[in-house]
C-alpha cells in the first residue's frame, strides 16, 4: 500500500499521466502483434507470443480458458498496463475475430482514446467500421497507425484518401514513409522533417534498428524516394493535413503514423504519440450530464463480467473502470444498482494469464473485481458521494438463433438460466407471442455468445440447449406499426427485447430496403455499428 498521503493534488496529478487506450482493427491486420510490441517496449513480458498466449499458456484454470485455449482465442480482457515516458498507458484489449462480441464494443465505453490499426494492403475493413462507429458516438478521439509498410500495399496517399472519404475523418501524417510498402527506409517526421532510418536485420531477428539520419545524407542515398516524400508532404501542407488537437480531440481528425509491428518499426513513435497527443481522462459525466471531478470520492463504470475465470469458486470477474477518486484495495464501495456494498478485498488486474494484484488505482485505471456476482456491465460503483453512470448501450446483433431446451425436465432451469444470462448482457434475449415463451429468440454481436451462453447454461444452470440459427442478419429498432406492419411481410419479423425496445429483424439489407420502401411512414431506426 502506498504511503503517499492521497490529496486532491495528487489524484490529478495521476490521471493526468494516464493514457487508457484500446486498439481497433480488423482481424489479422495485426492487432496482438503491435499489442506484443508495446508490452516488449515496457518490458512487460519476456517474448512475443505471451500475450494472447497464442504459442501456448500456462495455467489453464477453467473450461474456459480451455474454449479460449483450444481456439486460439481471448475472452478474458487483457490491460497491459506499463510506465512510459512518466505516463501509465493502460492497454484495453479489444476481442476480435471469432470471439467479436459485445464485450468487444463495452470496452470502448472505458477508454479514453483509440488506436485504428489498418493493413496498408486493405485498408479500412468491415470490423474496423463497426468499431469505428462506436468510437465517433462516444467521441472517442482515435489515432491512426498504417501497419505493415515493410510488405507489399497500397499508397500512403490512397490510404488517407480512403479514410476521409468513407468515414469522414481528416488524416493529419505525423510521420511519412520513406519508400513505398514493401520498400520501407524509414520514417520521416513531419512537423520537423528529421528521418529515422530502419534497418532489418537479415535472417530470423524481427526487430530493426533505429538511427537518426541527416536529410542530407538520405536524400543523396535514396534520391528517388526521399524527392516524392518531400513532394508528398508539401502536397500535404497544402491541403491543411497538419496537426490540430482540438480536431482531433472533437472527433474531426486523426494523427496518422506508419509503421510495421512485426519489426518494430513506428512503435515507439506510436507510444510517444500517445503520451503526448492522446487525452488523459477527463471528468466523465453522469447519467444527468454532471461531470464527476476526477478527484470526487471514488467512483467507476463496470464495463464488462467475465464468468468462468476460475471454475472451482464460480465467480465472476467484474473490470471497473475508475473514473474518479484513488481505489485502495479492500475499500467498501456501494453498488448503484442495488445500494448494497461491495467488497474490494479482491481487487487484482488481468493481463493475459497473469493476474496481479492491485493496491490502489487512479482514474483511467482498470480493475478487476473478484466475487462480483452481482455486479452487470453499466453499473456504477461509487464510495462516499453517489453517482450514477450512464448505461451502455446494446449494440446492432447481426446472429440470431432460437434457444430451447435439450432435456424436456429442465424448462424451470432453462427459463431461470436465460434469464440470467440477459441480465448480466451475456447476450440479447428477444420474445414473441408467436414464438412463446419456450423458444426465445438469442440475438448476438458475434457468434461466440451463443457458445457461451450454451457452455454456461449446460455447466451452471444445468440446462443443455438446443440452438436453431435463424436466417436473419440485421436489426432495427421499431414501434407498434412496425409490428403490424411486417405481421404481413416474409424474410422479416418483429422480436420484443427484455428491455422494452422492439427490434424488427430482416433476412438481409436488401430484403430490409424493400420493406422500408414499402412503409415509408413506419419507424426503422439503425442501432450503433453494425447495419
Ligand atoms: P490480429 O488478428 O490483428 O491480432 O493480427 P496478428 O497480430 O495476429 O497478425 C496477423 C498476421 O500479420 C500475422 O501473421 C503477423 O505476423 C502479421 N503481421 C502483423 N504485423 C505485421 C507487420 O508489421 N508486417 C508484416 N509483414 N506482417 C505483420
């Protein structure tokens, strides 16, 4: 515990240093590598591959970890958390691939800032849109990092090009390639025109090395190169892509830098980036739009509850995000929801199969709860001074499948389990009189929830379950029209979520187009990302 006496002062003072970031991209375009990179830059962990423990993981605890294990996959959350440069950077994985879920979206309800990683081959890809979107409607200010210039791609001029275009964000280079993708020298600074060369060493060694070089001295080395980047920055100046904080704070604009993970090449650029450009937490407001001082009495949003983390005891694990006042382990908190309190005896944070435990957290911070069985994504937790969060929204389910029983003995079980599970957000849970109360519809973000919820409903509840995929693969949220109006209609129907919302649910987009051509009059809003 520390014995530094906690003043306003200094609980300011920390989340000032704070830089709580998750990395957004589409599978393969390099996420776990770069997350490697950064941990190998703080040291964190002794070889790449530790992370995700994609090359093997030590102390498999449940069944879970084994699902996770035998897949290749993570669903426990990952913050890295390391000193750089006098800032604590706190690293927020973001689950993609299979295991895209709706956990994947909740995390960007804890960050301060984002990171969109794109291939410099593929550019922007669909998940990267789908997550994009979530950042702008929490105004989540994002940085950009072209990753794998040391292959074959397109042009770093295209590739702004195409992210101004399709999603309406100005890109502002703080660094330009020196050679095109494939044929990387190094990278060139762009407010001040210094060169970092990069050599990769021949043979298995990944990681290149850095040195300064005169302009002058590349210039006369590569003149081809080093004339259409000079061309290409001063095209850039002309256009107005520099540097503005206050664009890129409010969401208009995005640093971008290049770089390749796997050689290391722009990482540390990137992490110097963060300290310098990305925001510390701020004062977050609450549910009525106050903002809570970062040095209030402590307060935090639970973001996401993994269960199954340690099978032997059944817990759950709760990751709270601090959002005012300095944690200590072991303090009494009071659960909004309930207003009853919660003990932090177990406070631990979670990075890969590594757990440590923690003594005391500042804003920005993540912190793993043990035993919190009762606590669901959204909530808030708070000490002295209540306070109440605002909630995190559902997103847009693009899988759906009917749930039913397996053992015919088991409905008590089942309906109890189901309903669980909606409560803590495992997954959406949609009704109809039609489809009646035995055969609810499962509505998902990704398609590993329904594997979770059939693993924890056999394991758990005791409840083994039947599970039908319907051919549906959008949503949009409607009324009472809505409902009789597509009473008529095939390829579509209307589904009422245990919150109250209705969600008309159609085949496709363009079985959807029809319909909505058809009742103009009728409501069919879209909901965040996806659609
Ligand atoms: P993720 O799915 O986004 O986590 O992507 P991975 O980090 O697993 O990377 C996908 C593939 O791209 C792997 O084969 C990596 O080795 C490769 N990769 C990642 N970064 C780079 C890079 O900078 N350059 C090259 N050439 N390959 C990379």
């Amino acid at each position: 515990m520390s014995d530094t006496p906690t003043t306003p002062d200094r609980i300011v003072d920390e989340a000032r240093r704070r830089r709580s970031f998750a990395v957004i991209s589409h599978p393969d375009a390099g996420k776990s590598t770069l997350t490697e990179a950064l941990a190998l830059h703080a040291q964190v962990i002794d070889s790449a591959g530790a992370v995700h423990g994609k090359s093997g993981r030590k102390g498999v605890t449940s069944d879970w970890m084994e699902m996770e294990r035998q897949r290749g996959i993570s669903v426990s959350s990952a913050v890295l958390q390391f000193e750089y440069s006098g800032a604590v950077i706190n690293l927020l994985d973001t689950p993609g691939h299979g295991d895209f879920s709706e956990d994947t979206y909740r995390v960007l309800a804890a960050v301060d800032a984002a990171v969109m990683l794109l291939d410099a081959a593929k550019g922007l890809e669909p998940q990267t849109l789908k997550l994009f979107d979530v950042c702008r409607s929490r105004h989540i200010p994002v940085i950009t990092f072209v990753n794998k210039w040391d292959r074959p791609g397109r042009e770093a001029l295209e590739l702004l090009d195409e992210v101004e275009q399709t999603i309406g964000l100005r890109p502002m280079p703080v660094t330009w390639p020196l050679g095109v993708a494939g044929e990387l020298r190094g990278l060139i600074e762009v407010s001040t025109g210094e060169f970092t060369r990069f050599t990769r060493a021949a043979g298995g060694a990944t990681r290149a090395s850095a040195e300064k070089v005169e302009a002058d001295v590349i210039a006369a080395e590569e003149p081809d190169f080093w004339s259409t980047a000079q061309d290409e920055i001063a095209l850039l100046a002309e256009i107005g892509a520099t540097f503005d904080e206050k664009d890129f704070l409010s969401g208009k604009a995005t640093p971008v830098l290049f770089g390749a993970a796997l050689s290391n090449i722009g990482v540390a650029r990137l992490l110097d980036a963060l300290v310098e450009l990305a925001p510390a937490p701020s004062e977050r407001e609450d549910a009525e739009g106050r903002p809570r001082a970062l040095d209030a009495p402590l307060s935090g949003l639970v973001f996401k509850v993994q269960a199954g983390m340690d099978k032997a005891h059944r817990d759950r694990m709760a990751f709270l995000r601090i959002n005012s006042g300095r944690f200590e382990r072991g303090m009494v908190l009071t659960h909004g929801a309930t207003g009853k309190p919660f003990a932090t005896k177990y406070a631990q944070s979670v990075f890969g199969n590594q757990r440590t435990t923690v003594e005391e957290a500042f804003p920005g911070d993540i912190v793993g709860l043990v035993n919190a069985n009762a606590l669901r994504p959204g909530d808030t937790l708070y000490s002295d001074d209540a306070v109440t969060f605002p909630a995190i929204p559902s997103f847009a389910p693009e899988h759906f499948a009917v749930a039913r029983t397996a053992d015919a003995g088991k409905t008590k079980q089942f309906r109890r389990g189901i309903e669980q599970l909606d409560g803590e957000g495992v997954i959406q849970v949609l009704r109809s009189d039609l489809r009646g109360d035995q055969a609810p519809v499962l509505a998902a973000v990704g398609p590993l929830q329904f594997d979770v919820v059939a693993a924890r409903m056999a394991s758990e509840f005791s409840a083994p379950i039947r599970l039908d995929v319907l051919p549906y693969q959008i949503a949009r949220v409607t009324d009472e029209a809505g409902e009789a109006a597509l009473s008529s209609q095939s390829e579509c129907e209307v589904l009422l979520r245990s919150d109250g919302v209705r969600l008309a649910v159609f085949s496709n987009k363009w079985r959807m187009e029809v319909i909505l051509r058809k009742f103009p009059d009728v409501p069919f809003e879209p909901l965040l990302a996806g659609t």
